[in-house]
C-alpha cells in the first residue's frame, strides 16, 4: 500500500440521516407553546380550588355564627324574644347593634339584659364592636348580615353573605368573569322557656 492510502487519524463520517443538527426553532417553539397551554390549566384549575375553598370556609363560618347565636338563645329561653331582629344594621343604615350592658357576670345581668349583651358579642362576626379598628379588624363573615325571627317557638337565624364567583355568562354586574352571588344560610331551633 502506498502512503496516500494509510490512515490519517481522521473519524470517517457515519452513515445516515443527512442534515440532522438538532431541534429547529420551529419545533422549540410549539413544544413551549404545549407547555404553556398546560400550565394555564393547572393555573385554571388552582383559582376554582381557591373560590371553592373560600365558598366553603365563608359557609362554615356562617353555620358557626347561626349555631352560636342559637346556643345563646337556648340558654336565655325566657328572653328568646329579644334576640329578634336584623344585625348588624336594619337595612336603612341604623346600627341595630345593641350597647354594652355592663353586667359581665351572669348573675348581675336581667334575662333581657343577657340576651342584648349575647347580640352585643355576637356581631362581632360581622362588624367591629369592640372598636378594634378598620387596619386590625377583620369580620369572620365578610359582608355579612343575620336576622333572627319567631314564628311561635320556633325560632330561625338566616345569615347572608356575598362572595364573588367565576363564570363566563352573566355581566350584571359589570364583569364576564366574576360575578356576585348572594348566599344564605338557614338555622332553625324550637325553644321553649
């Protein structure tokens, strides 16, 4: 064999495919589009938890503040007829939240003045009656108003709130997102004196 022919130190090419360098910008792109189209789902996904979880929470703690009220009234039967009414306003913007009674133990404190004290405390799930103020006071029921009413011995404590829920057909409210939903929670107890 001549010089010419011997082994040079070079790699001979492969056999195969011609022109495969790699991924093309093309492909790169499409491959993040997918992936962003999937986290927008998940991100989807997470908010309707998060509404969910909050719906939730806001309803438990409205079946809370109907139950505690309740409670209250069950140990006042013979003033049951003084828990009655809307709190924390009357729907014409007057405070319908009553005054401190000053009568701290129960010994002290008539039936009637028991149960104004019990409303007194039980607002607190609604507006600020300990004058917290507006920066550290957050009410357990956001928007929230009760009213408690007789029909005889039976008495019954609704309690409504607003929250916001997603959808995408009703713009009454100005957004074809979001919308307001009125929701209300009934409790109803038989108390006899």
């Amino acid at each position: 064999m001549s010089a010419r022919n011997s082994f040079t130190g070079r790699a001979r090419p492969r056999p195969g495919p011609v022109g495969q360098g790699g991924f093309t910008l093309i492909e790169v792109m499409v491959s993040v589009l997918v992936l962003l189209v999937g986290i927008l789902g998940v991100v989807g996904m997470q908010m309707l938890s998060l509404q969910a979880n909050q719906g939730a929470y806001f309803r438990s703690q409205a079946i809370f503040a109907a139950a505690e009220i309740l409670d209250a009234m069950r140990a006042n039967p013979t003033a049951a007829a003084n828990y009655v009414g809307v709190y924390p306003d009357d729907g014409a913007g007057t405070s319908s939240v009553p005054a401190d009674q000053n009568c701290d133990d129960v010994d002290g404190c008539t039936p009637q003045e028991a149960a104004l004290q019990d409303l007194r405390e039980w607002n607190v799930h609604f507006v600020d009656v300990f004058g917290v103020g507006a920066a550290n006071f957050r009410p357990s029921i956001p928007n929230g108003r009760a009213q408690i009413t007789a029909n005889g011995d039976e008495y019954t404590v609704q309690v409504n709130w607003t929250e916001r829920q997603f959808d995408d057909d009703d713009a009454t409210d100005g957004s074809t997102t979001r919308s307001r939903v009125q929701q209300v929670v009934n409790l109803r107890s038989v108390l006899t004196p």
